[in-house]
C-alpha cells in the first residue's frame, strides 16, 4: 500500500503542457488522462470489459450521490468496495456528490453542518456533512476521493462566490480531519484531492488554491467551471488556477468537456479530466470524430458505407459503417447506443494519447492549434 505517486515526465517548450505519470495502487496512469464517467457503477451502455478492451480506459469515475442512494453503503461494502462490486480492475475516482445536491436546488439547505437533501428516488431525506462524505467515500472505495465542497452557479457575483468559497475550505478543514483519522478500507491506499471555488474571481480563485495547496494533499481539482460561465472566462480561470497550484502535483479540471476545451486545458498545464460528454452526446447521436463533430441522425449519412473513424485506434469505430449506425439510431436500437457510447470514449482517450504523444516530441501547441479548428468543425 502506497500513496498516490506523481511522476512529471515531459514539459512542452512552448505552452505549459506536461506528461506524467501517477501510481496508485490499482496501476499507473498516463497523463493527460480522461476518465469515463460511471455514475452509478457503470458507463452507461457500455461494459467494464469494453472499457478495458476497446476504449482502454485507464480510471473511472464513480457517483457518491447515486451509490449512497442505490445501491447503498450496505452492499457495497458487502461486496468489498465498487471495484469487487463492478468488475473494474483498474483505479477509480469517486467525486464528492456535493455537485449533484447542489442541482437539486428545490429540495436542498446548505448549512454551516452540511447539506440536507431530498432522494430523487424516493423522496427520503439525507445530510451529507463533510464527514459523512468522508465516511461514504472510504465505503465505496475510491483510490482518488473529493472533498465536499459547495458548487456556486456560473455567474455567481463576488460576495456570494466568497462566502461559497469559505464555506468550501471549513468544509475542507474537517474532510482532511477525517480523512487521516479513519483507515484506508479494502487494503489498499485512498487519496483525498481537495477542490478550487471561487467563481469567476481572480482573487478568490488565487487564495483559494494556496489555501488547499497548504494541506499538501497528493493531488489538486479545479472545480466551479463549465457551469455556466463564458467560455473565455473558464479558460482564463483554469490558467490562473494552474499557475498556483503545486506544480509536482496532479491538476485534475473536473467536468470538462468538449475535445477543444480539453487540449485548451492540457495546454494550460491540467492532467486529468472528466466529462459525461461523450457518452450522453454519443447516446444523442452526436459523435466526435477525429475529423469534427457528426450528427449521425441526418440523412447524408444514410448511404455512407465508410467507417465511422478510421482515424483512431478502436475496433468498434474501425468496422462499423456510418449508414449502420444511422439505421441502428433510428430504429432505437440499443446496440447504437453502444457503438456511438464506446466510439466517443475512444476517441476521447485517443485525443488525450495524441496530446502526450505531442508534448513528449515537443511540438504539441503547434499540433493543438491546428485539432482544435478541426474538431470543432460539422460535417
């Protein structure tokens, strides 16, 4: 059992881009890593095995929220942690839930304590404090594991985002307390990443790195972007956020995004991300490809007998043709659901390869300018 390790192994020459290496102790990853999203113990329409296999995912993601609620502490921990429970061999981070209470805006009070709730299930009312989220975190198993923080809106205005953010750190002070004095479950190591608040000010967002940077946790997250904010402002935020946390440690920017918005990131030095995006668009017929965005719904796909993306290395986007999938979308097919799923996921992982690839030959803000103009294209 160790604690997370990060190895910086290349810096770009011309951009703060970098490569590295964190180890846990259900394996490496290579960063800069996107990490498919499981929300309830699964990516949706997609199999640990496909994962594995054929996206080549590297860590997941699972839901505090949703995994509180269903299926539980109980059988989760009876299982031995999500890991036994789902199948997944690899590592797992699990986010802190405080994102998906915090939408629940018509039936949550945020208090000094923590955050009561109603089930979106059931209608059952819960508090999640600081501890509690600590507690539930251990149980599920998580090798990474978030902080509880408060999630303010895009555009919330100076003293709102600071009482947020201030709320955020005592909320920090006691997960750190409860972290280092509570075990590690299931025999092997946990890692708590404390998270950046502070809305679209600068300020804040500079105080509110040095203050989680003090208590010299294994890795950092940049949280409160992407939720609403113009998309000059997030970049702008994320850059200034990088600039002041530790450098030797990992940068994760939680719940983005679209491939430019993640090689914009990678340029501005964050290692790892997150984002429902490729399977919920994927689900939505929108498909990311190595050429631009498809909407694989429109006719002009109908008798396109090519491949989805011969582009990336997936074996499902290598074989399947455009006018197949098309046909499997329309007739509400779930194996469409599934194709579109692992073709997007792929090609996430492929895109974040290639961004290593780059850094590691030294000419990735070159290679980024001219993909960002490409993915973004409609074809």
């Amino acid at each position: 059992m160790a604690a997370l390790q990060f190895e910086l192994q290349h810096r770009d020459t011309n951009s703060s881009a970098r490569a590295g290496k964190i180890s846990t102790d259900h394996g490496e990853i290579l960063t800069p890593i996107f990490m498919p999203v499981g929300t309830v113990g699964s990516v949706k329409a997609v199999t640990q095995q496909q994962l594995l296999d054929e996206v080549k995912a590297e860590i997941i993601l699972g839901n505090t929220y949703h995994l509180y609620l269903r299926p539980g502490l109980e059988i989760l921990e009876a299982a031995g942690g999500l890991h036994k429970f789902n199948g997944w061999p690899r590592p797992i981070l699990t986010d802190s839930g405080g994102y998906q209470v915090f939408s629940l805006s018509g039936t949550r009070k945020i208090k000094e304590e923590g955050v009561t709730f109603q089930s979106h299930i059931d209608g059952s009312r819960h508090l999640f404090s600081p501890e509690k989220v600590m507690d539930i975190q251990r149980i599920i198993g998580g090798d990474i594991i978030m902080a509880f923080d408060e999630c303010p809106p895009g555009g919330s205005e100076y003293n709102y985002a600071k009482t947020s953010m201030e709320l955020t750190h005592r909320w920090l002070d006691r997960c750190v307390e409860r972290f280092y004095s509570t075990p590690d479950k299931y025999g092997y190591t946990q890692n708590l990443f404390p998270i950046v608040q502070g809305g679209v000010h600068h300020d804040l967002r500079k105080f509110s790195c040095e203050y989680i940077a003090s208590k010299e946790a294994t890795g950092n997250a940049i949280g409160g972007l992407s939720v609403g904010e113009p998309i000059e402002k997030m970049y702008e935020i994320c850059a200034l956020c990088c600039a002041h946390l530790p450098d030797l440690k990992p940068r994760y920017l939680m719940g983005v995004g679209t491939p430019w918005n993640i090689l914009e990131a990678i340029g501005m030095g964050v290692d790892m991300f997150d984002c429902v995006m490729p399977t919920r668009n994927g689900r939505n017929a929108m498909l990311f490809t190595s050429n631009g965005v498809i909407n694989i719904d429109n006719k002009k796909w109908e008798k396109d007998f090519s491949v989805i993306d011969d582009g990336i290395d997936c074996p499902m986007s290598n074989y399947y043709t455009k006018a197949y999938l098309r046909h499997l979308m329309k007739s509400q097919e779930y194996l469409g659901l599934t194709i579109a799923s692992v073709h997007n996921l792929s090609f996430y992982l492929w895109l974040v390869k290639q961004a290593r690839l780059h850094i590691q030959q030294g000419d990735f803000n070159s290679w980024k300018a001219e993909m960002v103009i490409r993915l973004q294209q409609r074809l």
